[in-house]
C-alpha cells in the first residue's frame, strides 16, 4: 500500500532538534513525510500561508515568537481556519503547553523524552482531530445553508397562503352570496332534490369561506405577527372570552382560573391561542356544562399555563396529530370546524419560542399546556394559589 504524502513544516531554532524530529519522521512506516523547516516564527508564519503544510511542529521558545503568540497570529491571517500543530515544549513547560491547546493547539511533546512513536503517533492524532474538525464545519455549514433554504422555503409557503386565501375571499364570497339568494328565492317552488342540491352547495360554500379564514388566520400568524411586548394573560383571557360570550351561555361553561402572569408575546395572538383553547374545550364538552380551568406555574424564566376541561378528551397516541393543519378527530357532522384551530396555537407558541403539548383520556377530559417567556424573572411575580370564577 501506498505511503500517504504529508508536508509538516517544523518551526524550531535549535538545529540539533530539527534534525532529531526529522530522522523520527522518516522512520515512519504510514507517511512519507515532506519536511519544510525554520528557525523563525515570523518565517514560519508566511510559510504556513506559502507552502500550505498539512502539520506543523512548534517550538513554544522562539526568538522572535512563543508558541501563544504564533497561534493567534495564525488564527487571525488563516480566518480561523486550523492547521493540524503539535506544541513542543522543554521540561516544566507543560502549562504553558496545556494553555496552548486551550488555544487551538492539538498536542503537544516534551523535549529530550519524546520518542520516533510519540511524534508520529502525535502527527497522525492531530491529523485526524483536523480532519473531524473540518468536516463538522462542514456539516454545519451545510445545515445553516440547508435552513436558510428551508425558511426561504417556508415564507414562500406562507406568503403564498396568505395571497391564495386572501384573494380567494371575494370571488367566493359572491358564490355564497348568489347561493343563498336562490336558496331563498327558489326554497319550496322546485322540487325536493333541487331543495337538496341547493342546500349542498350553500353548506359547501360556507364551509370554504370558514376554511380560507382559517388558512388567512393561519398565515397571518408568521406574516402578521408583532414583536412580543409584556402581556397581562389576565387581559388576554378577558378579550378572548368576551369573543366567546355567545358560546359559553348556549353551552352553560363554567370557566374558573388562577391568578395569571404577564408574559411576553403578541398581544392578540395570545388572546387568540388563549380564544381557541377554550373553544376547543366547550366544543368537545360531553353531555353536561363544561368545567374549564386556566391555571399557570413559573418555570425559570418562563411561564407554562394550562387549559383544563372535563370533556369527551380523546386516545393520547393522538397527542401529535391534532396539532397538524386539517387533521380531525371526529367527522364535521359530529363537531364543526376546518381542523386549523389547534394549528394555530401551536404556530402562535413556536413563534414565541416556547412549546405546547396536551394530556388527555377518553372520557376523562382534556389538559393543554404551553410556554412562553417570562416579562420578568417568574420567581418575582408568582400570582397567588387561588381560584376565581370568571364573570361571563
């Protein structure tokens, strides 16, 4: 097998040792080494940037520079690219050695006990450590190039959705509209299937309008979205349930809470995830009035708040899937609505950096969870532990 060519230029100004670390090099069996050699480090510099060695070989004491300087000095001209180097260093130096490879330095020897091995064997080491070095920049690299493509991709996405359900409203508006009119011109004076044909298309017209809102409102949460601002939850529940006034009187939903924080976030889009979680809890109630609790704990800088209700709840190896856009559990026919509620919400608390998850069990109720970020350190805003009924 073929000996691998390797250039390693050896930054030394004791001439007796240059030759010691070149009679090691040549007794190698794996690398035939091209040996490029100086007694400056000034030289040694500009060799590094000329002759483009695959190792270097430094000695610590140089007249000109100490091995910490040459390191840094080559950090700054190379970019922050690294060169395989291997400190040499005198006896009771080895301090200073360690703070070298702190520095970028991948081993380093000790003069007058080093050994043909230890040299080759540091050689082929720091080699490999470069190699790795290289190709986790590489990766990495490639991945922050890959998410660039990726958000890219993603706000297409989203700007596209947004234009798509925007400009679909009006067209389909006027479909809606011109259906119902001959719903209700036509009602009664054709026959039963044309009542029912009618009707298809009028239901199917409203459903559509619902679903392109959705979408819009879906969208709007990247597109639309203002910067996080510190936000009374307190406040946030009081709109979202004087937006669900109607809702919770037809249902009889008794809605209790603790004390909540202030958090930062968006403050409509926190009203909103808060709207839809308690919409979702009075929409899959079971057959009597529905309990909901919103509660909140501090967790280092963070808030994590919950949604309880005693409802229908669901299997739990659903837990993933109702976060999905358009993913149901249940037909239209038994619960309304597009399937992009609980997209939302999860879209509303990614964007806040925080998560959001869920517990539940069928016919044991359900309990949402999210996090977002403290306006202040939690520890000094803990709300008391007690319950309020809220007033609706």
């Amino acid at each position: 097998m073929s000996e691998q060519q390797v250039r390693v230029l050896i930054v030394d100004d004791n001439m007796i040792d240059t030759a010691l670390y070149q009679r090691f090099l040549r007794r190698s069996n794996e690398y035939q080494f091209e040996i490029i050699s100086t007694d400056s480090g000034e030289e040694g510099l500009e060799l590094c940037a000329t002759e483009k060695p695959d190792c270097i070989l430094l000695d610590y004491r140089l007249p000109d520079l100490d091995g910490l300087q040459f390191l840094t000095e080559l950090g700054k001209r190379q970019g922050g690219a690294t060169v395989p180097l291997i400190m040499v260093t005198g006896q009771g130096d080895e301090s200073v050695a360690v703070q070298a490879m702190k520095n970028g330095a991948q081993d380093y020897l000790v003069k007058g006990t080093m050994t043909a091995q230890d040299l080759q064997r540091a050689i082929h080491n720091a080699m490999e450590k470069a190699s790795l070095h290289r190709k986790i920049k590489e990766q990495q690299a490639e991945l922050e190039r890959n998410n660039r493509l990726l958000l890219e991709k993603n706000t297409e996405l989203e700007q596209y959705a947004y234009v798509a359900s925007h400009d679909l409203q009006e067209p389909l508006r006027m479909v809606a509209s011109y259906l119902q009119l001959l719903e209700r011109r036509y009602k009664g004076k054709l026959d039963a299937d044309a009542d029912k044909y009618i009707g298809y298309a009028v239901d199917g017209a409203m459903r559509m309008q619902k679903l392109i809102v959705d979408l819009l409102a879906f969208s709007r949460v990247s597109t639309r979205g203002k910067d996080p601002e510190p936000v009374d939850c307190e406040t946030a529940l009081g709109h979202s349930l004087a937006n669900l006034e109607l809702a919770i009187k037809e249902s009889g939903a008794v809605i209790t809470r603790e004390p909540l924080p202030t958090v930062l976030a968006d403050p409509t889009q926190l009203s909103l995830l808060l709207q839809n979680l308690v919409s979702n809890a009075i929409k899959f109630r079971g057959d009597k009035p529905p309990t909901i609790h919103i509660a909140a704990r501090s967790q280092d800088n963070e808030w994590e708040v919950s949604v309880r209700d005693d409802g229908i709840g669901f299997d739990p190896q659903f837990s993933e899937r109702i976060f999905v856009i358009f993913q149901r559990l249940h037909s239209k026919a038994e619960y309304p609505g597009t399937g992009i509620g609980l997209s939302i919400c999860k879209k509303i608390v990614q964007r806040h950096g925080g998560r959001i998850w869920v517990d539940s069990e069928p016919g044991k109720g359900t309990t949402f969870y999210f996090t977002l970020p403290a306006a202040k350190p939690a520890n000094a805003e803990a709300p008391e532990a007690k319950v309020q009924a809220a007033s609706v």
